[in-house]
C-alpha cells in the first residue's frame, strides 16, 4: 500500500473489466478518489467508484469526462489509458474500419484523454499518466497488426509526454504479457471454440510459453501501476514496465544441455 495515493483522484479508462477493473480495485484499497469510464456496463460495481459511461476516442467524450472530474474535485492527479481492444487477421483482410477502431481505442484514446487532462495537471502543478502498452510493443504475435502497431505507438507517446512534461508530470507504460482477461479469453475463444475445458487448456498452454509457467493475474498488472502513480517510483519517467512472466527474454531456440 502507498500513503500518498490516498484521497488522490484517479481515472482509469477501460476499468469496467479485465485489467481496468483490477486498477480500480486497487486504488479503491489505496483510498483514492476513483472514476472509471467505458463504453460497457462494469462486471461488478464497487462501492464508493464514480463509473462514468464514455468513448475515450471520442474528443467530445474525452474533453467533458476530465471536465466532470476537474468541476467535481478541482483537480485530476492520476490518469491511467488502459482502454484496449484487439482483433485479429492478416494485414490484408484487416479493413480500414477495423484498423481505425483499433488505432482510435488504443492510441488516440490515450492521446485524446492526456491532451485534456495534461492541462490541469500542469495547472495544479502535480500529475501521473500511465498508458496500458503491452509485451507486444516488443516481441510480437501474428495476425495482430493493427494492436501490434498500437501498443507500439504507445511508447512513443509515453516517451514524449514524460519529456514534454518533466518534471511536474511523470508518464509511463505498462506492459503486460498474457493476463487472464475477457480479452485473452476471448483470443481462445477464436481459437479453440466455447468448450470451457479447451479453453482453460489454451491458456495453460499460453502460461507455460511464459518462464514463470504461467499466464499473469490482473493484479499482478494492478499492481505495477500503482507503483509507478506512487511517489516510490517518484525518479521513473518514461519506462516500459514488463510484467510479463519473462516472456520477452526468452528466446526460442534450445541450447545443448551441456
Ligand atoms: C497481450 C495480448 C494478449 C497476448 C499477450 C502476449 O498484449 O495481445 O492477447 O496473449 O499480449 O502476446
């Protein structure tokens, strides 16, 4: 636990399920003040967040959930972009409406939502932005281009916010591998079909392609974010933090055993 997330006022975008809804968790036992947005319904509903319903791709959206935020409290200290979506084809059967969707969640939703938040951070002298990227913006899967290319982006948008904005502002990334998520069991799902057990059985397989044998829990991600929105982290600006089981180490290819 960080004392200095209590009472701050935090937004995560996506925070209605899958790693979001972790984060939320999390600075809900942090004391924080929490607003989650998305455009779905919250799997659960916890007491005492204030969920809000909005497309954070979409500017008028954007601009007027940080305003609500701003008029109901005077300030936003935290912001985590971790709306995210992903699809799956080859780069020629990837339309440009499904390219687009996916640029405008993952990328400039992040975008959008940092641009309007940066200015009363900057006003208030203090703020904290922490964007959902992915192992993926390293190491990467087939079929996934317009994600890949995405989580990508994101670092670079990381980068130059934690620039542009040293030293009242810090900005970072997160980079999850395989997270039991509705996303990644959604990707089985594609695979496999809706048999639970082939289900599970996928994503064993996918967890045991990880060093630690295992795919990750949403926490684990919840956690790592709320190291960086706390002052422990407070000479870190502009990382990739992987919390990926080891999987961008690890290359596949054996060596003799002796
Ligand atoms: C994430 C998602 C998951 C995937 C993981 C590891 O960003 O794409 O579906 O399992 O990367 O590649």
């Amino acid at each position: 636990m960080y004392e200095d997330l209590n009472n701050k006022v935090v937004l995560v975008t996506g925070g209605s399920k899958g790693i979001g809804k972790s984060i939320v968790s999390r600075f809900l036992k942090e004391k924080s003040i929490v607003y989650s947005v998305s455009r779905h319904a919250p799997e659960i509903r916890e007491d005492n967040v204030n969920y809000m319903f909005g497309d954070v791709s979409n500017s008028e959206d954007a601009k007027n959930i940080i305003k609500k935020i701003v008029d109901e409290n005077g300030k936003i200290d935290i912001l985590i972009n971790n709306a995210g979506i992903e699809e799956y084809a080859s780069l020629e059967n990837t339309e440009l409406n499904m390219w687009e969707r996916t640029i405008n969640i993952n990328l400039n939703g992040a975008y959008l939502m940092s641009k309007y938040a940066l200015k009363y951070m900057v006003e208030n002298n203090y703020g904290n932005i922490i964007n959902m990227s992915s192992v993926q913006s390293n190491i990467i899967t087939k079929n996934a281009a317009a994600y890949v290319t995405s989580k990508h982006a994101i670092i670079g948008l990381t980068k130059s916010i934690a620039l542009d904005y040293a030293p009242i502002i810090r900005c970072n990334a997160v980079c999850p591998a395989t997270i039991d998520t509705p996303l990644v069991r959604r990707a089985a799902v594609l695979e496999v079909g809706n048999d639970e057990n082939k289900i599970n059985n996928k994503i064993k397989e996918w967890g045991d392609n990880h060093p630690m044998k295992r795919v990750g829990k949403p926490e684990e991600v919840a956690n790592a974010v709320a190291f960086l929105a706390s002052e422990e982290s407070s000479f870190i600006t502009g990382i990739s933090l992987f919390v990926d089981g080891g999987l961008s180490i690890k290359a596949p290819i054996s060596t003799p055993e002796k």
